[in-house]
C-alpha cells in the first residue's frame, strides 16, 4: 500500500504535473478545461509549493472560467 500512496504523491505533485506540458500555453489550455473547483485546489497546491508562475496561470483561467460565466448568464436573459 504504501507504493500506491507514494505514487499516488508523485502523481499529484504540482511539479510533475505541470512537467507534462512542454509550454505555458499548453498548460493554460489544459486549465481552461477543468472544472472551476480542481482549479481552486490546484492553484493552492501550487502555493504551497511556491511555484508562484504557474499559480498566475491558474489564477489568469479562473478569473476567465469567471467572465465567461458570467457572460454566459447575461446572454441568457
């Protein structure tokens, strides 16, 4: 069991995760698809790992997933 939980760490460090993408863009892509609560959980994530580059991204598509929402709601009316 504890292999599984070590690998397990491994797979939701915030390092090896942002190492599957070769560029920002790619990665800030990859943001825009997920749901608005991962985003959240993953944004402190990185904060606690002091990746503070990739947390202006996560933060830069939450505040879009936010517009978007928003204008989403207007249209609809």
């Amino acid at each position: 069991m504890k292999d599984l939980s070590k690998t397990y760490e491994e797979l939701i460090n915030p390092i090896y995760i942002r190492s599957l993408f070769k560029t920002d863009l790619e990665f800030e892509y990859w943001c825009l698809y997920q749901p608005f609560e991962d985003l959240q959980k993953f944004l402190k994530t990185f904060e606690i790992a002091e990746d503070y580059e990739n947390c202006i991204i996560i933060r830069d598509c939450i505040n879009e997933k936010k517009l978007i929402e928003i204008k989403n709601r207007y249209q609809l009316r």
